[in-house]
C-alpha cells in the first residue's frame, strides 16, 4: 500500500530518533574508553591529521596518497582495537551500532526501502488497526473448525454449519491472497457466537502481516466517531476529521455489530456515506450483524440496504454459540 504522508513522516521521525540515539551512546562509549586508554585520544588525533596531509597530496597530484592513507589508518584502527581489547573492552566498542546495521538507521538499503522500514510500515499499521493483541489469540492459526455441528444445516442451501463454515475459509483466503487485484466487500450474518467477528481477525492478521491498512471498529465507536467529527468541538476537529478520512482511504475497513448502536437517521446517513464512499474510492469492507435482513432494511432505510446487497458478498453463519461451547469445555 502507499502510506500516507503523515504515516510516511512518523516513521521517518522515529529512523531519526534512532540516529540521535546511535550517536548519543557512540559519544558516552568514546568518552568512557577515552578515559580509560589516553592513547586512544591521541590515535584519533593522529588519524585526523593523517587525513588533513594525504588530502593536500591529492590536491597536489599525488595518486599514491590515497592507499597511502587507508594503509596507515588501517594500522592505526589495529591499534586501538587491540588497545581496547587489552583493556577489557570489545574490539568495535568506538565502532557506531545500529538497531539496523543492513541500512545504518536511515531505513533505505541500495536505494531501495529497507526491510526494517517495512516491518515498521506492519507495526504502525497494527497500531493503528486497534487490533494488535486481540490478533495474537484470534487468526488463522487458532481457529478450528470443531465448534461447527455437522448436524445444523442451512435451509437455504442444505449445507451444515461445518461446511458452510469451511467454504467460507477457503473463500476469504482467497479474498486475502487476490487482495491487491480487485475489491472485494463482504456482510457477514449470523446469531451471535458463531465466528464473525473471529473471522474478520483472521482476515484481518494475515492483511496487515502483508502491510495492508486494516482499520476496525464497533458499529457503536464508528458512528461515534462520525458524531463526534459533525457535531464535536472545534479543538478535536483536526485530529477527528483525519481519522474519518483515514475510515475512507484505508486499504480495508471493518464495521463490526452493526446494529447494536442507537439507530437514527444521522447513523443511516452516515453508514450509506461510508458504504458509498469506499465503493466509489474501490475500498474493501467487511460489514458483520446479529440482525437478519428484514431487520436491517428497517432500521437502515431501504436505499442502504439496496447499496450493501448490491456490492456486498452476502454470507450467512450458522452455528452453535462458540462462546458458550469454549465455557462449558474450559477451553480458552
């Protein structure tokens, strides 16, 4: 994905932080070694000077000065190391050391981006995911097909809950891994327990290890957020207003529980905005209910509904409540 300037900008800033701090601790390590071996000073000095004369050599035509150079500063670095050795320090004590030592803290390698850049672009998109502990028990690895009863079936389609279940894995790994090829929406429904939002996690873990945006909310934080942005005060404005457009730009945004927040026309309008929008920007969604279709169309008017069923992989879960069946087993 292509990140966002001020995305961009608060990595960057913590590379420099990096870089101040390398220098910091080179100083304190020079300064603490200098103490204890005088001679190290005077072997800087030397190398200092030494650079100052061949640099005059080469101005005045002399093309040996260079090798000349690196072989005495070569002997000189032979020196100090086996100085600091003797004194119980590591040979590369007054060598810089980088949290990276591939880009030296700068985040580029070769001119390309590092791969220390990218792990960074992955934890800042977890953090701003709101998902980053709750990945680390809810995802694919950890999920089981067991808590699916062979013995529900869905009446639409005669399928039991197990294979509805596992038909929907296989699709929405396939979702994640055509991910980047065309948008894709789905509105997840089903009674409450039966692994929507676990699913959504899932879905979720395995975009942002791939450094996809992934930005989660409940229905009830979503449209509060979106209250907040209209009717909020002026001071909270700049910063609510950058997450609301964030909602429209990240690469997958997830509605969780729609429904359980207090539905009015404002919360209509907004969820038909939000819909619309990342249609038009070709967005992904992931929309998950407890209510069933009749309901919704009530509650969301019928032209949002219309929008959702329209654009929207419509899956239906069945099951047994996987919550209760964790408690009753002990299971975690």
């Amino acid at each position: 994905m292509a990140l966002k300037n001020t995305q961009y900008d608060t990595i960057m800033r913590e590379y420099y932080r990096r870089q101040l701090k390398d220098k910091r601790l080179l100083d304190e390590r020079t300064k603490e070694a200098f103490a204890a071996i005088p001679e190290l000073s005077e072997i800087d000095g030397l190398i200092a000077s030494l650079s100052v004369e061949q640099a005059k050599k080469l101005l005045d035509g002399d093309d040996t000065a260079l090798d000349d150079l690196r072989e005495q500063i070569g002997a000189l670095g032979e020196r100090r190391r086996l100085l600091l050795c003797q004194a119980g320090f590591p040979p590369n004590y007054l060598d810089m050391q980088y949290v990276c030592p591939d880009c030296r803290d700068t985040g580029f390698h070769d001119g390309q981006k590092c791969h220390c850049f990218n792990q960074a672009v992955i934890d800042l998109l977890y953090a701003q995911s709101n998902l980053r502990e709750i990945l680390k028990e809810e995802n694919f690895d950890t999920f089981s097909l067991s808590y699916y009863p062979e013995d529900m079936r869905n009446p639409t389609n005669g399928l039991s809950a197990r294979a509805t279940m596992e038909n929907l894995v296989v699709e929405c790994k396939e979702f994640i891994r055509c991910f980047d090829e065309e948008p894709v929406n789905f509105f997840f429904c089903g009674a409450t327990g039966v692994g929507k939002t676990f699913l959504t996690h899932c879905i979720s873990k395995e975009l942002l290890e791939s450094a996809h945006s992934v930005v989660y909310f409940s229905a009830f934080e979503l449209f509060d957020l979106f209250s907040k942005t209209t009717f909020g005060k002026s001071d909270d404005i700049a910063e609510l207003q950058q997450m609301h457009s964030y909602i429209f730009d990240c690469d997958l945004l997830i509605i969780d529980d729609l429904g359980t927040e207090l539905t009015n026309s404002f919360v209509s309008s907004q969820l038909f905005l939000c819909v619309n929008e990342r249609l038009v920007r070709k967005k992904s969604t992931i929309i998950s209910t407890n209510l069933d279709t009749d309901v919704l169309k009530e509650l969301y008017t019928e032209r949002v509904f219309s929008r959702i069923i329209s654009n929207y992989r419509m899956r239906m879960l069945i099951g047994r409540d996987i919550r209760i069946q964790k408690k009753l087993t002990g299971a975690k």
